[in-house]
C-alpha cells in the first residue's frame, strides 16, 4: 500500500512534469531568449523569480529547461539501455567467444574514467541534445549490461527453458518471447534508474559550461548565476536554488517510481551484481 | 595477476590512443581550435605556418609519432591560457584532487557502512526507513548545488568557512598551523561530496548485512553464547565488508568525477577547475594533458582497489585463471 502511494507521487509529478515541457510555449510568462527586463531584477509581480545577467525572466527559463533535461534523460538512457539489453542478452544467452569479447569490452568501458571522458567529448562537441544524449548513453550501459547478462544466464538455465528449446523453439523465439519477457521488470527498473542519472549529468555538463549555450537548461542557469558571483549578491536564493530544487524533483520522482516498482515485483535488485 | 596487470595496461593504452583521436575525428578546424575563434584577420601563410608548427601537415601516422614523442618527454609545453608550463599546473591539480577524493571516500564508506549497518539491525523499523527514504533523497540531489547550498549558507552568510581554494592565499603557514588551514579548507567540499555519495555504501551494508544476519552460523554462535560485540565485528562486518569492497572499486573511478564538480564550486586548485578554466578559455592542449591525467589516476586508483580486493577475498584468485 505504502509503496503504492509513493509510486503514484512519482508518476503524478513526472506527468505534470511532461506536460510542463510539451506546453512550455503557452506556461511560460515569457520567452527565454529574450530580454524582457531589467539585469539582475529582484523577485516581483511580473518576474517571479527575477531576472538574470541578461535581463531574461528566471521563471520562464526554468520552464523551458524541463524540456532539456527530460529530453537528454530519456535519450540517454534509451541508448543506454539499448546497448545493455543487446550487450548483456547476447553475452549471456550465446555464451563462449562472443561472451568473452563483449564482456571485455563492458569491462574496458567500465575502466574508463566517467567524467573526464564524457567532460572531453562534451567540450569538443558543442553539446547539442542529441550529442549530449550520445556521450551519456555510450558511457553509461556497462554496468546494467552486466547485470542483465549474469540475469539471462539464470534464466537459460531454468527448466522451462529446456523444454522449451527441446520441443524446436529458435534462439530468437525463446529470448523474444520468454528472456526478454522475464527481464522486462529489471531493464525497466535500471531504465529509470539511468534517466534519473542521465538527467544528473545533463545538468553537471551545463553547470561546468559544456551544454549548448543557445538551449535552456537547469544546469545552465545554475553556470551563469555562479559566474555572476550570484552567492556574493544573495540572488542565489531565487536564481540557484529554484533550478536545483527541479532537478532534486525530478530524480526524487524518478526514484519513487523505481522503488515502488521495485516492491510490487517483489525483486531483489541489490544482488544482482 | 598478470593478466589484470595487462587489462588495465591495454585500457592505459586505449586512453592515450583516444586523446590522439577524440580531437581529430570531431569536426571543427584545427586552427579554432589552436587559435580561438578571431581566425579571420589572418593570411593563408601565417595559418600554414602555425599548422606546421603543431605538425598539423603531415600525414597522421607521423602526427602520433610526434604525440607519443611528446608524451614521454619531460616537457609537455605552456598552457597558452595560463602561461605556466602544463606539467607544474597538473603536478600541483593531481595533489589537491587526491587529497580531496581521498578524505571524502574515507568518510562516506565509514560514515555510509555504519548507517547501512545500523539499519539492518533495526530492519523494518522506523529508524530504518528514515535512513533509507534519508539517504535516497540526498542521492537524488545534485552534488554541485549541495556544494553551493553549503557555499552560500556556511561560507558566504554566516562565514563560518572559507569560500575559495584550499589553503589560506598569502600567508605563510607552517607545520601545524598549516594542515589545520588545509583541513579547515577541506571541511565544506568534503561534506558535500560525502553527502553526495552515502547511498550505494549505505544500501550495499544493508543489503549484505541482512544477508548475513540469517545465516545459520550466526545463529548458532548466539546460541553457544559468543558476545554479541564479538559477533557484530568478527562474524558479521567482516562478511559483508567484502560487498562493500565491490562497491568501493566500482566507485573510485566516480569519486574522481564528483570531485571535478564539487571543486569548480570552491575553487579547489584541483584537476577539476583546471579542466574548467581550460574548457572556458579553450585551451585544448591543457584540456588533453588534464584529461590524460584524471584518467590515469583512475586507472591507478582502481588497480590498487582490485589489489586490496584479492588480498581481502582469497576466493577470486582462483576464479581469474577460469
């Protein structure tokens, strides 16, 4: 029951938060890109939460950046997830050479630095959405690829299987049909796991100024408010606090969905390793 | 043992080799990227030249040949940006970096193993799921703005800590007095990253403790009357430490990250403002050389993690030569 609640919390604010991003022309007071008042105006009637350096209205950029984070978390961890479920069900369902050599790639990209790599690419890159989507999604399938792997090996193990296999049935038949369908509860459970970090380090890229300059994004807005010493003049507490309360909303949603999904499948995800 | 040696030497190599690549493959032109961006005042000689002075001209195999050269010499050139030579920058960075991941790895598996502990003990209780619904939340929240938060409230407001770098600018402390400065420095930073990354420690104790705490042999030594202390310690932490260990290898190479991000916020002289400052100033050289360095130091970091893994849990040993 307990869990059932959290995770209608979760869904409730990712649909408000969807149709925040989808309706983002008509919500917003007005357009981001523009200059529509005043540098660094304080909160007021017209500008909820102020201005920034540029005379752009905090409030509507704010608004805007929910289609920016969404975007890149759902791309990034569609990407992932697709290699991972390819990686780890191939690895785990063929077994010998094939197993070898997929999983010494998974472990060569487990190795590699995390950031600095993804910090290089970005900076070389110009950070579109779909460039920064790419970088976080090929860096980040190796650990889910694992698991999903160790996962189709006890399923190919299982009795039902055999019999399966023993009245003719294809290896396409059998993963299609009864190892993708048993591993469907985990891949959604670590798909929305990798949203919520893709949408972590979405907004730690345009904190350290790699994003796309042009585009609005919660991590952005936080780059500029610190470059223009925002602590030293206290607007951080209407220009940072408000777009790190939204990521914080966001993952916590994402979290609440996985875990009271979690629950109700009653799957142990810890050992999985 | 030599066949981890040889994988984490192939990866070294795979590093080098993508640092050479990464710049080249994307688009752009070199001289953008060399020069910055006021490339149209110049002649079609003086952009030739500076090509071959960088030997943009020849053909690639000599251009790697010209990188490795660079690469194990002594001299690695001046950031144009920063006007210092690249190797001291980096030399300096790598120090501050280290001691940064170093003291907050430190106390997030301290701090996050006791609380994961705790929690199993009293599994199903209200303590317990305060930590774990704690915990969760401080996973979901964004580490740079942690650190702000702590910056603005801590530093900037009740000034209680220093707002900037990592030792007291223009005064010359000794001794004493100048690890107290240091520490003093690396308090807020490291609270942040700590607060950051509890919940995969936290969660994994857990998990493995609960595990344990079933376990037939543990229940039997309740019954021949061991005490419990003897139990906690001896029977069960040091069984479930060794999922921790996994977590703490599959972590380091993280750690490292969120340092990069949390140091932008303090201005920490550490890999990560200078990746910052050459990312802002487009100083591609030094960004290449940082990189290089931050991923080896991964690299190294999780070999000697995968080290003390096979001396605490004798069993892989045997599964490496399969």
């Amino acid at each position: 029951m307990r869990s059932k609640i959290i995770g209608s919390i979760g869904v409730t604010i990712l649909v408000l938060l969807v149709l925040i991003a989808v309706f983002a022309e008509s919500l917003a007071p007005y357009s981001p890109y523009e200059q529509v008042g005043t540098t660094f105006a304080r909160p007021s009637a017209e500008h909820w939460l102020g201005t920034n350096d540029i005379g752009q209205d905090i409030f509507s950029e704010l608004i805007y950046g929910t289609r920016n984070s969404l975007a890149v978390g759902l791309l990034s961890a569609t990407i992932a997830m697709t290699i991972a479920v390819l990686v780890g069900v191939m690895s785990g369902w063929f077994g010998g050479k094939l197993d070898r050599i997929l999983m010494k790639v998974t472990t060569v990209f487990l190795t590699i630095p995390f950031l600095p790599v993804v910090i290089i690419l970005a900076a070389f890159s110009k950070g579109s959405v779909w460039s920064m989507s790419i970088i976080l999604g090929v860096m980040s399938w190796p650990v889910v690829a694992r698991i999903l792997r160790s996962e189709t090996i006890k399923i190919k193990g299982s009795n039902y299987i055999h019999m399966i296999q023993g009245m003719g049935a294809s290896d396409f038949y059998v993963i299609r049909y009864h190892v993708f369908r048993e591993l469907l509860p985990l891949i959604f459970y670590r798909g929305i796991i990798r949203v919520k970090s893709g949408i972590l380090a979405e907004s730690s890229m345009s904190f350290l100024g790699l994003g796309n300059p042009a585009a609005k994004s919660w991590g952005s807005i936080i780059y500029y408010a610190q470059s223009s010493n925002a602590l030293l003049t206290g607007s951080w507490i209407w220009w940072i606090i408000p777009p790190g309360l939204c990521i914080c909303l966001v993952s916590m949603a994402l979290m609440m969905v996985a875990y009271s999904f979690e629950e109700r499948n009653d799957a142990r995800m810890e050992d999985k390793l | 043992m030599k066949k981890r040696i040889g994988h984490y030497l192939i990866i070294l190599v795979i590093v080098i080799v993508a640092n050479f690549f990464i710049p080249r493959l994307l688009p752009g032109s070199p001289i953008k990227t060399l020069i910055g961006e006021d490339t149209g005042q110049m002649t079609a000689e003086e952009k030739m030249g500076i090509l071959d002075s960088y030997h943009l001209n020849d053909p690639i195999t000599v251009q790697f040949g010209y990188y490795i050269k660079d690469l194990f010499s002594d001299d690695w050139g001046l950031s144009f940006s920063k006007r210092q030579p690249i190797k001291d920058l980096l030399k300096s960075a790598a120090g501050w970096t280290l001691l940064l991941s170093s003291v907050s790895m430190f106390f997030s598996i301290v701090i996050g193993c006791c609380l994961g502990a705790h929690s199993a003990r009293k599994r199903k209780t209200k303590s317990d799921l305060n930590l774990i619904l704690g915990t969760t939340f401080l996973s979901s929240i964004p580490p740079f703005w942690v650190a702000i938060l702590l910056l603005a409230v801590f530093g900037a407001q009740l000034r209680w800590f220093p707002t900037y770098g990592a030792y007291s600018m223009w005064s010359d402390k000794q001794g004493l007095a100048y690890v107290l400065d240091v520490s003093y420095h690396l308090v807020l930073p490291v609270l942040a990253l700590v607060l950051t990354s509890l919940l995969p420690y936290f969660t994994t104790t857990r998990y493995s403790v609960l595990k344990i705490i079933n376990e037939d042999y543990i229940k039997m030594a309740k019954i021949r009357g061991v005490p419990d202390h003897t139990i906690n310690v001896r029977y069960v932490m040091h069984n479930a430490i060794i999922p921790v260990f996994t977590m703490v290898m599959l972590d380091v190479g993280y750690l490292l990250s969120g340092s990069i991000l949390i140091e932008t916020v303090f201005s920490y002289p550490g890999l990560g403002v200078l990746m910052r400052d050459a990312v802002t100033a487009r100083d591609y050289p030094l960004i290449q050389y940082t990189f290089l360095i931050s991923s080896v130091l991964t690299i190294i970091a999780l070999f000697l993690a995968d080290l003390c893994y096979r001396k605490l849990d004798p069993s892989l040993e045997g599964a490496d030569e399969k």
